[in-house]
C-alpha cells in the first residue's frame, strides 16, 4: 500500500467506555489524522488478555469501541481498523522483537511496576513485554508517528530501542516512532469533582461517557461541584468553575459562552444556570454519537465487514515488514 503518506499506528485499547476525554484526546486525533495520513487503527485486544477479562464481556467490548470511534467520526473506508488479533504477524514480530529485550528494562517499566502493585496475584510474561507487543503494534507497519497521550512515551521510547537494536544487529529495517498530537488537541478534559480528569475506570459519576443517557448526562452535570459564586469583581476562577467552561468550550455555542463569562465577570452568574445550559449543550453532542453507536453495535454484519478489510489491509503491510525482517535475521528458506 504505497501511498506516499507517513504511516501512522495507534492502538485503542478494548477494556472500559470511551468517555469525553478519550474523544477530545485520542478520537478527534484519529480523525484529523484520516485526511493526511495511511492510518492503520486497531482495538488491542491481545493487550487485554494480560488481566484475564471474561470471553463474554471481551467480544462486546471490541465490538462497542470499534462502533464508539466510528460513531465519534472515525472513517474505515480511509483508515484500516482491525483487531489486533486478526493480524498474527504482530504476534510473529512480538517473537522476534522479544530476543532484543532484557528482562531488567522490562521489570523497570513505570506501567508495569503498577501492575505488578494492582494484581500482585496475576504478574504474567504478557504483562512483562506488554510494551514489547505495543512496538510490534507499530513497527509492524513501519510507522513513524503514534497518536498517544504522555502516559505511553515511555513504551514508545523502547518501541524506538528495539527499532534501533533490530537495525544495528540486522540491518535497516524500521524507521524510529515519535508520539504524535495536533498540538491544540491536548486539552485535558477534567473530572465534573475537579479531582483530576476523567477516567475509564475511576468515578463514574464525574465522568461523561459516549454511551451515557440524557437523563445520566444531565445528573451528572447538575451534580458538578461548584461554589457561593464571585466574591469581587474580577476574582479568579476557581478551579471547578474553569472546569465547567472548559467543557463549555467544547460542546457550546461561542456567544453562549461569553454570556456565561460576563455574568461571571459581573458577579451575576448561576451556576445553575450555567449546568443546565452545559448539560443541554453536552446531551446534543453525546447523544448523537450514543445513538450512531447503538445502530451500530446491532450491525454485527457491518462491523464484521470492517474488521475483515481492516485486518486484510493491515496484514497486507505486515507481510512486507515480517518478510524482509525474516530475511535480514536469516530465517528465510525458501
Ligand atoms: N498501550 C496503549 C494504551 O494503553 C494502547 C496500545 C497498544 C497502543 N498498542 C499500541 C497505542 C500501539 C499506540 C500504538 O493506551
């Protein structure tokens, strides 16, 4: 698939509801990335094996992600989106790719000293070369840019050491992967408790999810924190209410908005007003994308179709990357 365009990877991860802050992180990333790039998108199912999830809870979790990102504008006629597990090329190179890393830097890795703290009884090999498996991800395309947040530069750096060990053992093979964001799309959408961002996991009342209802959006909305209002003119905003204009300025109307900050300005504001106005505004975004991804959650047809020709697409690349990598370490017979 010689297309000319720089190669883009990035991996979606299967466990958890996509929530406002994956798509104004990651999502809306994907999308601006469609136009200009070869993209190549998949749900990291394999990754999730490391925490033993249930068959069940598994399937329905790739197949809601993969609907969410294209409900939330993600094209699959311009990107691959596939499941990791229907490329086995990712897990030739993963084999490959483990002969390069030692066990000590892999023990050093912050995200899987978490784990090793979280689920002390489940400490597994898959666990240990996570980010083995994520460089496979990405250099079996020979990617040069990786949409991802700042919690994954550590594993893109040793997706950039092992490039570099396989082409200095073997011969040039992979370009090294820098992390890559349009750079005003780094807005971090915070928690409605003003206790951090929202999160997957953490906190469900303070997180707006794409597959909430009206009724829970509003709920959660209208149980924002928020204060006594302004003491004087011209008092700085105070954390919780910065909050809640910042997600204004993701779903509201530009004059809407500069209504709410004169009132604050004025020392005139409601704040609820100003929640319900936000709730509305949020529950005319999200329930579009809840609604497309319902309609397409029941398509299994559809999204089987996608997966194929993303897989397809996606193995077709891994092909060439796995053959040459095969012939440089020497392991081509035929
Ligand atoms: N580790 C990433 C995360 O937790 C998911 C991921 C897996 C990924 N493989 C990848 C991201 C390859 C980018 C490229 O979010």
């Amino acid at each position: 698939m010689a297309t000319g365009k720089e190669i883009v990877v990035s991996g979606i991860r299967s466990t958890g509801f996509l929530h406002l802050g994956n798509y104004f992180g990651a999502i809306r990333n994907y999308i601006r990335m469609q136009e200009d790039y070869d993209c190549y998108f998949f749900v990291a199912d394999w990754h999730s094996l490391t925490t033993h999830p249930d068959p069940k809870d598994l399937r329905g979790n790739v197949f809601r992600v993969l609907a969410e990102n294209i409900a939330s504008g993600l094209d699959p006629e311009k990107v691959a989106l596939y499941a990791q597990s229907d490329v086995p090329e990712i897990a030739e190179l993963y084999l490959l790719l483990n002969m390069l890393a030692y066990k000590g830097e892999l023990e050093k890795v912050p995200t899987f000293k978490d784990k090793v703290r979280l689920q002390p009884q489940n400490v597994n090999a898959g666990l240990l070369t996570y980010p083995v498996l994520m460089s496979a991800d990405i250099l079996v395309h020979r990617a040069v840019k990786v949409p991802v947040g700042k919690d994954q530069e550590q594993h893109l750096e040793m997706a950039r050491n092992f490039a570099q060990r396989f082409n200095n053992r073997y011969g040039q093979l992979f370009p090294e992967p820098v992390a890559f964001n349009f750079g005003d799309n780094l807005i971090r959408i915070p928690s409605l408790d003003g206790t951090g961002k929202m999160s997957k996991s953490e906190n469900e009342m303070a997180t707006l999810y794409l597959a909430d209802t009206d009724e829970q959006i509003r709920k959660k909305i209208m149980k924002a924190k928020t204060d006594s209002g302004p003491l004087e003119p011209g008092a700085p905003m105070p954390e919780t209410i910065a909050n809640l204009f910042l997600l204004m300025q993701q779903v509201s109307a530009p004059a809407v908005i500069s209504d709410f900050e004169r009132a604050y300005q004025d020392q005139a504001i409601r704040y609820g007003d100003l929640k319900k106005q936000l709730a509305e505004d949020m529950v005319r975004f999200i329930a579009p994308i809840r609604e497309k991804a319902q309609e397409l959650q029941q398509d299994k047809p559809y999204l089987n179709r996608i997966m194929k020709a993303g897989a397809e697409k996606a193995r077709a690349s891994a092909a060439q990357t796995l053959q040459a990598a095969r012939k440089l370490i020497g392991i081509d017979y035929y």
